[in-house]
C-alpha cells in the first residue's frame, strides 16, 4: 500500500515537474519572441530615420 502512494506521488509529481517545465519553456519563447520582434522594430526605426537622415 505504501508503494502504491509512493508510485502515486511520483507520478503527480513528474506530471507536475514536466507541466511547470513546460510552462516557463512556453513563457520563454513568448518572451524571446517579443524581445526579437521589438528589436526588430527598433531597427527598422532607426534604419528609417537613417536613411531619411541621408
């Protein structure tokens, strides 16, 4: 019986281990997506604003 609530715990625990990994992978990319759209904005401003500047 105890093995048992062992086995259980283990699996809710590696369920809920792979669910919070998969959550901050999730969050990260969200985030590496929204800096790498920003800074390409930022570029494309400035690249404007250069060239206009020529």
């Amino acid at each position: 019986m105890a093995a048992f609530f062992f086995l259980t715990g283990l699996r809710l625990a590696t369920v809920f281990l792979a669910g919070l990994f998969l959550t901050g992978l999730r969050l990260a990319t969200v985030f590496l997506a929204g800096l790498f759209l920003t800074g390409l904005r930022l570029a494309t401003v400035f690249l404007d604003f250069f060239f206009w500047a020529i």
